[in-house]
C-alpha cells in the first residue's frame, strides 16, 4: 500500500478564493480511499479579484506578467497554509491554477499559477497544469473532476458540483461520461455584487423576488442546452450568450436572481431524473436553489458534510496529482473527448 500527504490547490471561475486542502490518499488492491486533514479558503482581496476578472481582456504580454505575478501570489498563500498549520512531510503540492481562458473549441486553455518557478519558493515538487495536454489531443480540457467520481464517490449515480458553473458526471455503460450543464454563481454572485452582496445568501433575495417567465423562456431556449456531451463552458460563454439576455431583459437584479436561480434549477432537473445524487460545491449552500431543485426532480439529493461539500474539487485535483505521480490515467476520454485516455499534468521540482 502507497500513502501519499499532499496538498490539493484549486482557484474556482466564482472567484471565492484559494482553496487549500491537506489530504491523504492511498490505494489498496486498486480501491483509493482519502482523508483530510486541514483545509482552508484563502478570499481573494478585491485588488486580486479585479485583476482576475479583467484578466480575460489582457494583451499576452501583460498576460504573462499577471501569470508571475499570480504564480508568486499562489506560492505566499500556500506557504502560510503550511506554516500556520505546521505541516511537515509533504509529498507534493497538486495544483489546479486559476483559469482565465478556456476556448478548447479554438485549441487553447490557459490556467495561471502553473509556472516552474512554483516549485522552487514552496521547495516542493509541484504537479499542475492539468487541462492543455487534454485540450492538445483534441478534448474539451473539462471537466477533470469525474475521474475521481469514479474512484471516489461510485455509491452516487451522480456527482454534481454548484461552483462557478454547474457539472455532472456519472456511470453510462461502463463509461463515465460528464459535462458542464450550465453557469451557476458565475452569474448569480454578479448580480448580487450588483445589490452590495458578494452572493446570494442561502438564495433569499431570489426567493424572495418574482420570476420572468419571459426571460425564463429566453434563458431554457440557448443552444447550448440541445447539445450533447462532451461539452464544457467558460466565462467567455456567458459574456457572450447569458449576460446580454439578462441585460436586455431590462429587469432588476432581484428579479434577474430570481428568475436566473429558477432557470439553473430547470437546466439540473433534466439531467437527474432519479438516483441518488452527491451534491458540492458553494451552490450548495443556496437553499432555495436546492429546494427548486427538489421540486423538479425525483432524484435524492444529498448534501454531504461541510469539509466534502466545499473541498470536494481540490480532494480530486490531489487525487490527479497523485495520479500524474504515478503515471496513471487521470482524465477520460469519455469525459473530454480526447483521442485517448491520459495522464495529464506537469510535474515541476525544486
């Protein structure tokens, strides 16, 4: 039996912060179990959210000093989580990065956070960059997390994650097989943001305002929603495709979240007929989302305890990393669409 202590990182598109997770993976007679220890989410300051959100509109040189910087930025909070928490023995430190483009439909997905130069100020060996080798053998580069679905969390006939967008994966002959289904807190944090919240709390000004069936209408109609898997979203959809149907709307930000909150809830009851269900993820959070859901679907939703709800995703992207350690497949083509099955990722020492 292999043990390994390593760190899982991970910086989500609704731009709540740096999540950081100690865990403990090992395998026995090919069955993965996990365990965590300390976890933390380190808030962006506004100034690094700004940044981040601007980022998709940077030239690629002031692109490439973002990415330095960011990489330093990354480093300091990691290493104050190890600090502050004492840690010793480290085997590695499994990264995600922060993605600020994602057009796998154009061949390019660029996560920063991911340099070399990582390594050396943590002084450990540091696995990152999971998404572009999917991407370089023609997948979507997304969703990475249901191969730890599948390792992890088979007792569920779905995973779903309530992030900055919502993503489902489960078992469909044999294979595994999941897909991004709509955006969640990307948009709902936005308008939130708008009334002088950072979100939505538990859903309550959604709940509390009237929904548009017009815009509803406008909403359930995107193409996206008639395609087939695999197939995955960026920010750069939802400026293009959700925001402007929001803003054309001419309806307040309380009936936006109401009406938007409504239409997520209608978009996850399609893909959940019945079975149980793992639900993670902030979105989670948001009772009256949850409750909609409930509403619209036969299917058992299940929310789990507060350390796997939020620090589900950076418990994968360990998982990966250990993986890419050991040179196993760690992303599916089933999911991506890739040519192949892979071990993805970049390993960098110090």
């Amino acid at each position: 039996m292999k043990k390994y202590h390593v760190l899982g990182v991970m910086s989500g598109t609704s731009l709540d912060g740096i999540d950081v997770a100690e865990v403990e993976l090992s395998c026995v007679n090919e069955k993965w179990n996990y365990s965590f220890g300390k976890t933390a989410t380190f808030a962006y300051p506004a100034q690094w959210k700004q940044k981040l959100q601007n980022a998709i509109l940077l030239d690629d040189d002031a692109l490439s000093e973002l990415n330095q910087a960011y990489t330093a930025y990354l480093a300091e909070t990691i290493l104050t989580f190890i600090q502050t928490n004492k840690l010793k023995t480290i085997n590695a430190v499994c990264s995600h990065g922060h993605t600020v483009k994602h057009r796998p439909d154009l061949g390019f997905t660029l996560q920063i956070g991911n340099l070399p130069v990582l390594a050396k100020q943590l002084q450990l060996p540091v696995v990152c960059d999971f998404r572009v080798q999917d991407v370089d053998l023609g997948g979507q580069g997304a969703p990475l997390v249901p191969i730890g679905d599948r390792l992890l969390f088979l007792a569920y006939e779905y995973c779903l994650n309530l992030g900055g967008f919502a993503n489902i994966s489960s078992e469909l002959n044999q294979q595994r097989i999941a897909y991004d289904i709509c955006a969640v807190n990307t948009v709902l944090n936005f308008y939130a943001e708008k009334l002088g919240f950072p979100y939505d709390n538990k859903g309550s000004i959604a709940k509390r305002a009237v929904v548009s069936s017009a815009l509803l209408a406008r909403l359930n109609a995107l193409d996206y929603y008639q395609k087939s898997a695999p197939k995955s979203l960026g920010i750069e959809w939802v400026t293009k495709h959700i925001f402007p149907i929001l803003e054309e709307s001419k309806c307040s930000p309380e009936v936006i979240l109401a009406t938007y909150t409504k239409h997520i809830a209608e978009q996850l009851a399609k893909e959940i007929p019945k079975g149980r269900v793992l639900v993670t993820g902030g979105g989670a959070y948001n009772k009256h989302l949850i409750n909609l859901l409930k509403k619209e679907t036969k299917a058992s939703i299940e929310i789990p305890s507060k350390q796997l709800l939020e620090y589900k995703e950076v418990l994968i992207f360990a998982l990966l990393g250990v993986l890419k350690l050991e040179g196993k497949v760690n992303v599916l083509q089933s999911v991506t669409g890739a040519t192949s099955n892979h071990s993805s990722g970049k390993i960098f020492l110090p």
